[in-house]
C-alpha cells in the first residue's frame, strides 16, 4: 500500500475512531460515568488510533501487535470488573439522605399506615377549603397525623403537588411555595438566610409558630471508636481545622465530613451551629444538569468507616432505622427524647408551623388545635418532643 494511501486511511479512521469517542464520551457522561467510564472511553479511543498508526506505519510484527491489543483490553476489562466491585460495594453501605424513606408508609387514612391517631374523635375537624400543607420529609407523618385527624378521609397523594392538599416537597421547596403563595402552612425548621432574604424580597413576612422540639443529632459508622464529640470538636471538623479521626479520640483515618444541600432543613441547622466559622467544602458527585451540562451535587451520607453525618433524631431513628450507624454525644448528653424534653442535650431546638399571610379562614383554628393538648399528643405520638 503507497504512503498516500495508508496517510489517507489513517486520517480518516482516526477521524472515525475519534467521532465515536466523542459520541461515546457524551452517552457515559449523562449515564453517569463521568468519573470513571468517560475517561475510560477516551483511553480506548486513544489507543485504537495508537493501534491504526502502528499498523499502517510501523514495522511491528503482526504477533506483538496482536499481544499489545489483547493485553490492553484484558487491562480494560479488570478495570471495569474492579470498578463494578468497587461500587457494589459502596451501594452495599447504608446511606441516610433526605429521600431515604417511603412516604407513603405515613400516607393518612391509608389501611397499614404508620401515621399516629388519637384514641378519641378529633375535637376539631375541617371540612372544606382545606388548608395546603407541605414540608420537611423528617416531618411529614406528624402533620399527616394532623390531617389524618381533622381532615376529610379521603386520598392525600404525599407527592402530587396540584391534586392533593397535604405533601411533602423538603424543606427547601417548600419554604420557595410558601414564598410563593402556593400553599397555606409548612411544617420545617426555622428559616435560612437565603429563606428570609427571599421571603423579604417578594414582600412576604413568614411567621413561625413552634410545635414540638427535636435534636440535631451527629452519628458514625458503628464501628467507629469514637462516642461523642464537643460542639468545638464539629466545628472544627466542619471548618476543616480537624481533619483526622485521631484528632478526637479515634483511629488515624481521614474525616469524610458529608453535608446537606444548601437551604435543607439539616444544612441550615449546622450553619446555625457553625457560628463565625466557615464550611468546608463536602463530598460531592457529578451528575447530569439540564441544558445539557454536569454539575456537581453534595453527595448523599455513605456509611463509611471513616464517614460523619448528620440530621435530625426523628429522621435518622424512626424512619431510618439504621442500625449500621451510631448516634454521638455531644458535650456528653445523647440525643433521645429525655435530653430533648429537659432541654440537657445542647443541639436541640423547635420546629415550627410556617405561614406567610394565607387568607385561608381554616388556618389560625387548626394552628390552636395543634397546639391543644390534642394536637400536642399527636407531636408525642409521632415519634416528637412537643413544645407545651
């Protein structure tokens, strides 16, 4: 074959080697690959025009040609088994994330479902013009015991945001619809600066009106050494000052500090925490973005050994149930409903019923039964401290 041919050939194989990598490296991306499978495809495509170069041009027998292929694929393959194993086993730690429970296991007036009930008939009751709820996850089933108990019996869908009057969106959005004028009442923590910076913006003034008391708690892998921590100890960690278990108590691993998403219920209590310090940044993971870019997301809690996580103790407890991660002390007080209750756990703090000037005439009566003892007993039942 004359040079010109074979120049020809190359440049356009090369050119279709390339196409296709490009093609290939796009689908990996927005399949979630990024890390690992991009990459990977670019090497193959790299090493194919290497290949074709080599074949074309070079004086290379066909026999170390053949052995330099098979070995390199042989070298893809392992690393592909290896990356399976590896994830697999990172899907097999638990995770704890905002998402991580079933609503519909505390859907009011559902048969089997776990939402609490009084023993007695509501002494207050709505029929019609009902108020729109919506709120934090770690929330949702006490005011579905709320509306279980006041409410119509009738199919609340906990994620149809248009069809159904009590939902759950978390914190952030429901905060932004609260805003926005599109339901009456939300059950969160208080507000983040963002939140109020918003609410001030459209004109909007939130009024919170407390209804039960809950802890911020931290917890571990189980087979952490370490029990407790002080509130300078996590704002160390979370400032980046301490960056190794060993600098409280524990064994010399890396401190995987993981966080929330700005403006969750959970990441605005540990910036309340933090005071005058400075987050450091957390894990993340890129993911597929609309408009056709990546954009990297703080990464759900894995169950590391070295890994600290944090939420609140309803969540992480009651619904969770995650007997593969161990709750700390903090300042030496563990979080359950006594140290809640007595106010002897150091990050407690109330959680709140938000409204935002509704003209609904339902709200300010069902707000006073939520505070009656009723109501209050409904808080207790759930799983929650309640305020009175």
């Amino acid at each position: 074959m004359k040079l010109t041919t074979r120049i020809i050939y190359f440049i356009i194989l090369s050119a279709m080697i390339a196409g296709a990598g490009y093609i290939g490296a796009i689908i990996t991306a927005f399949a979630g690959g990024l890390q690992f499978y991009t990459p990977l495809v670019g090497v193959i495509a790299v090493f194919l025009i290497v290949l074709l170069f080599l074949i074309l041009f070079s004086k290379l027998r066909k026999k170390t040609l053949k052995i330099t292929t098979i070995s390199f694929f042989s070298l893809v393959v392992v690393s592909v088994i290896s990356y399976w194993s590896y994830n697999a086993y990172i899907d097999s730690l638990k995770m704890v994330t905002d998402r991580g429970i079933d609503l519909y296991d505390y859907q009011p007036f559902e048969d089997g479902t776990n939402v609490a009930s009084l023993e007695e008939e509501a002494s207050y009751h709505i029929a019609d013009s009902l108020p729109t709820l919506d709120g934090a996850t770690a929330l949702y089933p006490v005011y579905s015991a709320f509306a279980q108990a006041v409410y119509p019996e009738r199919e609340y869908d906990p994620h149809t945001i248009h069809n159904s009057e009590v939902v759950s969106t978390q914190t952030d959005v429901a905060y932004n619809r609260l805003i926005d004028g599109e339901v009456d009442i939300i059950f969160v923590a208080g507000p983040s600066t963002g939140q109020e910076g918003k609410a001030d913006r459209a004109g909007v003034e939130l009024e919170l009106t407390p209804i039960g008391r809950e802890a911020f708690v931290f917890f571990v892998n189980a087979r952490n050494p370490v029990d407790e921590l002080s509130i300078d100890e996590v704002r160390g960690i979370y400032s980046g000052e301490i960056t190794n278990w060993t600098g409280v108590g524990g064994e010399n691993e890396a401190i995987r500090a993981f966080q929330r998403p700005a403006d969750s219920g959970s990441q605005t209590a540990l910036e309340n925490l933090m005071e005058n310090y400075s987050l450091t940044e957390p894990p993340t993971e890129d993911v597929a973005g609309g408009m056709g870019g990546i954009i990297s997301e703080t990464a759900d809690y894995h169950n590391h050994r070295n890994s600290l996580g944090y939420s609140f103790r309803y969540f992480s407890t009651e619904m969770v149930q995650n007997g593969d991660i161990k709750h700390l002390e903090i300042e030496g007080i563990y979080p359950d409903k006594e140290s809640i209750a007595d106010d002897s756990y150091p990050i407690s703090s109330e959680f709140y019923i938000v409204t935002a000037g509704t003209e609904n005439s339902h709200v300010d009566d069902f707000i006073e039964w939520i505070l009656s003892e009723q109501g209050q007993k409904l808080v207790e039942r759930s799983g929650y401290v309640p305020v009175n």
